[in-house]
C-alpha cells in the first residue's frame, strides 16, 4: 500500500439522472475541497443508505452477513482502502485483521464501504486516484454559461464539446450537485489527457 493514503468521507448518495437503477456515492476528500463521486448500483446504494440512516432491516442483507460471518471467525474490519482506477473502474480493498495477521480482500468499491460502514472504519484513496479522478470544488464560479452554449450542450453529445466547454459544463454540474453528470464529464476529459 503506497504511503500517500488519504483519508475519505461520505458526502452524499443521489440517485442517478440518466441512468435509472444507478446512483453517484460521492466522496470527499477530508479537511480537501476535491470531490470522488463513484456510480454504483441500487442494491450496493441501498446497502449504504441503510447503515447510514441506522435502519435494522428484517432480516439481514449481504453486508450484514459479512459482518457476522467476520465477528464469528475472529476477523475484524481495519480500514477500506480505494487502491485503483482503470478505465473508468474503480477498485478497492478491504483491510483486515485476524490474530494479530493484517490481510486484504478485493473489492468493489461500494461494497467494501457498505462493509467498512458495518465496522465503523476509516475510508483511503491515493493521491493519483484524486488527481485522475476527483473534482475540484471552487468558491470562485464561473460566470454563468451564455443560452447559446447550454443549447449547444444539450444537442451535441459531450465527445463533440472543447475541453473547455466541458470544464464550464462540470463546473455548472457541480453547482447544481449533480454529481452522476459531473462524473460523466470528468471521464470525457479524462479520455482526452
């Protein structure tokens, strides 16, 4: 594990625009003003939103399984860790611990902090994930877009927009707090550096 881990919140979970069944996990960089917003599915959403709001489900879902599977054999949750990205996928390991040993389990993402909710641990990533990755958030906003280049975005397709068309598109994203089109942009403008 590479030494410049850096610690992650929770933000927000909102449900996504576009595609339906998919929401945007936002994280954020602690005490930092770059934003991480991950898509996920809806039952690793709902699996986070549950543990978050403290909701006791019926009868237990995955994660909660997982917890009491882990507590009955002695192996506790030390932190989750947001290793990798690459082409667009997010990967993340589960740090864990059983007799004094210290070993990691692959993971999605949304599902290792479904997980590391249960165990009430810290969240990492990495410095480059961040650079690559996350969205900056400014105090300073960009003067608003003119009718013309909002009618522009709307008709083209956003491969078709200049890279700064595209950072003014993510920054009005931003301010509205739509972090699923946020995210979509960040990967265009990914595409191209």
């Amino acid at each position: 594990m590479s030494g410049d881990k850096i610690k992650l919140e929770i933000l927000g979970l909102s449900s996504s625009q576009s595609q339906s069944g998919s929401f945007a996990l936002v994280l954020g960089e602690s005490g930092g003003n770059r934003r991480l917003p991950i898509i996920i599915g809806m039952f690793e959403a709902q699996a986070i939103a549950i543990e978050i709001e403290k909701i006791v489900p019926n009868r237990p879902m995955t994660h909660d399984l997982f917890k009491a599977f882990s507590l009955n054999f002695d192996i506790t949750v030390k932190e989750v860790y947001i290793s990798d990205l690459k082409e667009g996928v997010f990967f993340a390991r589960i740090i864990c611990e059983h007799d004094g040993k210290v070993f990691e389990i692959d993971s999605r993402p949304s599902d290792a902090i479904a997980i590391g909710l249960r165990f009430d641990v810290d969240f990492y990533t990495n410095e480059s994930i961040l650079t690559e990755a996350g969205i900056v958030l400014t105090d300073e906003y960009e003067e608003e877009m003119t009718q013309k280049e909002v009618a522009k975005s709307e008709n083209t397709s956003l491969e078709d927009l200049s890279s700064s068309e595209l950072e003014k598109l993510l920054t009005d994203a931003l301010d509205k707090e739509d972090y699923e089109k946020a995210a979509h942009i960040r990967d265009v403008l990914n595409k191209r550096n």
